[in-house]
C-alpha cells in the first residue's frame, strides 16, 4: 500500500465517523422537540384529570349510600359490597365480616326495612335504599330495647357476632314469628354465634318481643 492510498483511506474513514457522529447527534437534538409537546399535552391535561376526578382511586366509581339516615358520596370498587362500604370506605365497623359467604349472619344490616346479609349485596345496588347499622340502631345510654335486652341477658360471650344477631332480632320484632322458642330459633337460625351463646340470646329475644 502506497502512502497515498493509506492517506485516501484514512480521510475516507474520517469522513465516515464525521457523518455517524453528526447523526446520532442530530436523531438526539430533533428527537427532543419531537417527544416534548405530547410530554407538555399531557402535563397540561393532568391538572384538569385531577381536579375531575378529586381523590378518586383508578378504577373506582361514584356513587351514593343512604346510611343511618346520612347521605355519602362515595368512590367505591365496582364489585364492592355494601360490606365493604361500610367497613372500608365509611369507617362503620360495628358491621363485622365474618364468613364473608352469607353463612354466618354477622354482617347483617337493615336495607329497607329488611334484614340483609350485607356481603351479598353490591353497593352500586343499594344506591336509593335505606341502610341501617347497628350504630344508627342505638347509642350508648339511649340503647334499643333489643340492645339493652341482650347486655341484660348476657346474650354474648366474644361479641363478634352480636351486631349481627340484634340488627336480624330487631327485624324479626316487625316479621310474623309465633312466640314459641322453636319459631324464635328458626327465626334466628340465619345467625351463628361460634360461642354458643344461644340460651341467654334466645332469652334476649324473647324479652325484648315482650316489651315490644
């Protein structure tokens, strides 16, 4: 190879490292005013999604409860039961979850007037009803008769299920039930008491459907 021939071949590799080199930094530099106005649409738009969506969690949606005579807006999961409304969203936790099947009776509210297994009710569902809890049922010092029937009885042992079983008594007041304790346990069977508190409960009921 001649000196002029490497000279040749030196410039052409120069000259090939020059243009690379300028491309790549020229994609760089016209690739950043390229990606920055949908960087700057989107920061624009994300005040306006914030402000119209409040503190709302992706995936939720708006809705209204009647609960204990109060109305909440509330932004829950679709699939969220009246259960999980009132325990997770409202802080209402005299409701307990127990089975979380609709076996065991412990999350039992009043919808309408009725007595419901609140696991099994979808709180999107629910949104014109009444919803009763044992919170609104009686306070302390100003309890409900089947409230104060109960401590009167001892109609408990752990408690956890005690929500449950006054809110089904309370409702059992306004069914027709005959007064015989078979009918009241049949009228009752709905709600499992793991303690096995029954006597003291049944006599809870009765005395509370005497004065009542």
């Amino acid at each position: 190879m001649t000196d002029d021939e490497g000279k040749s071949r030196w410039e052409s590799t120069l000259s090939t490292l020059s243009r690379r080199s300028f491309l790549t930094h020229a994609g760089v530099v016209t690739a950043v005013p390229l990606a920055w106005p949908a960087d700057a649409a989107l920061a624009a738009a994300a005040p306006a999604a914030v402000d119209g969506a409040a503190d709302a969690i992706p995936g939720t949606i708006p809705i209204t409860l009647k609960v204990n005579g109060t109305s909440h807006a509330l932004q829950v999961d679709p699939r969220a039961t009246v259960l999980d409304a009132l325990r997770e969203t409202l802080h209402l936790t005299g409701t307990k979850k127990g089975c979380d099947h609709g076996q065991c009776g412990a999350c039992t509210v009043h919808i309408d007037g009725r007595r419901a297994n609140s696991c099994l009710a979808f709180a999107v569902m629910h949104q014109h009803s009444e919803i009763t809890t044992i919170e609104g049922l009686g306070q302390p010092g100003n309890l409900h008769p089947m409230q104060a029937a109960f401590v009167a009885h001892d109609g408990f042992q752990c408690g956890y299920c005690t929500p449950g079983q006054i809110m089904s008594a309370v409702a059992m007041l306004k069914e027709d039930w005959g007064t015989s304790d078979a009918e009241v346990r049949e009228a009752m069977s709905g709600n499992i008491c793991r303690c096995g508190a029954y006597p003291n409960i049944l006599e809870a009921v009765k005395t509370a459907r005497g004065k009542a």
